[in-house]
C-alpha cells in the first residue's frame, strides 16, 4: 500500500495519509448512513478523531457514542467498533492504529456481506487525486497546517518542553511519532496515543519528551 493509493470501500473510501515504522494514519471518508464492518484489532490500539460531520461510534455490545468534529476516542486492542456516518454530507475521520499491521483486522458483523473474508485487495485501488493531502514528515521549528471542513490539523514537531506551548484548551493531540517518558525512560505517551489538551498540560508538567516528540494538533477551524 501506497500513500498515493486510495482504497474504495462499500461504504466510502480510505487512503494512507501517513506512516512510519509505528504508526498508520488513514483518512476515511464515509458516506450518509453507511458504516463499517463491526470489526476489531486483536492486536492494534486505534484512534479515532472526527474531522467532520456527525458520526456514531458503536463500541462492544452495549455502548454507542456520538462524536461530531472536531472529537477523539482511543479503542483498546480487542474491542469491537463500528463508525457510522450520520451527517447528510458524510463524515472525514483520521484513524491511528499502532503497530502498523493492516491484516490485524476481524469481522464480527458487516453489512456488506464481508464477514470472514480478508481486506480489499488491489481490485479496490484506484490513484489517489493529485490534490489529496498527504502529512509531510514532522520538522522541528515547521508547522504544516490543513483544513478538514469542521477542523484543522496540524503537523509539529518538538525537541524540548522550553519550545511547546498548549495554546488552545480545546486541542487534541495526537502523537505519531516519540513521546513523553519517565526518567528511567518509560513511556507515557507514544506513537498512537491521543489525548485532550487538560490531559497533555497534566502530563508535561511531570514527564519530560523523549528525544522529540511528534504530533497532529487537531483544533476546530474557525474560518
């Protein structure tokens, strides 16, 4: 899989946005009232941050959520989900999943008929659109920033607490890439991992980053 590869999808479409060696980014796009196999990853955390629209959440067997962009949940290993569009124009989702392992995937019921069966193969590959957005690799002291309809998203990198600021209460952070360690280096935060910006000022304050660390700031775009 390419990042200049767009998946079709029963229900929409997906295509890799970013990817290093611990983390996939997808951006799904899911049409009005489709939604995706009730599915887990036996192995993977996941991530999931509603770009835009209205989307409703089915975690396990006895809990549905509703999010509406910009808004995150993290999905532990093993847990069935389902996202469903609610919005009359569809909903733009980010999705991270960590370790990077795209087979990591197990059906429990799919609307579609695809219970059972592996993922789509290169019958479902068309070109990505040469104006898609694919996140460049984070630079320290560069902020590449892009517009998702409710939401923007930007992507930063930082060496040292001295140079990070939480400028915006309502932020989600996601971090792709390093993280915030203890002294004896254990981490708190890594790759995968997103928090709210009360949950990161709280974490900061304790724990030091590791080497660098990598984010996609996520904030309500106001234009």
């Amino acid at each position: 899989m390419t990042q200049r590869t767009l998946v079709s999808k029963p229900w929409g479409s997906e295509y890799l946005i970013y990817e290093n060696s611990d983390v996939a980014v997808w951006m799904l796009s899911i049409g009005c009232d489709q939604s995706t196999s009730f599915h887990c990853h036996p192995n993977k955390k996941t991530g999931l941050i509603i770009l835009d629209g209205h989307a409703s959440i089915e975690l396990g067997f006895l809990q549905t959520i509703q999010l509406t962009g910009p808004q995150k949940i993290m999905i532990r290993p093993g847990l069935f989900h389902s996202t469903k569009a609610l919005s009359r124009d569809g909903i733009r989702l980010l999705e991270l999943e960590t370790p990077v392992d795209k087979e990591d995937l197990v059906r429990y019921s799919d609307g579609y008929g695809r219970e059972g069966k592996p993922i789509e193969g290169d019958e479902a590959l068309i070109d990505l659109e040469p104006e898609s957005v694919i996140f460049p690799d984070p630079e320290v002291g560069v902020i590449n920033s892009y517009s998702f309809g409710l939401s923007l998203v930007s992507v930063e990198k930082y060496e040292t607490l001295e140079n990070f600021e939480v400028k915006n209460d309502k932020s989600i952070f996601a971090v792709i890439d390093g993280g915030l360690s203890s002294e004896e280096g254990r981490f708190v935060l890594s790759a995968g991992d997103i928090v709210n910006a009360s949950t990161l000022k709280k974490l900061i304050k304790v724990f030091e980053i590791s080497e660098f660390i990598s984010f996609l700031v996520i904030d309500k775009n106001e234009t």
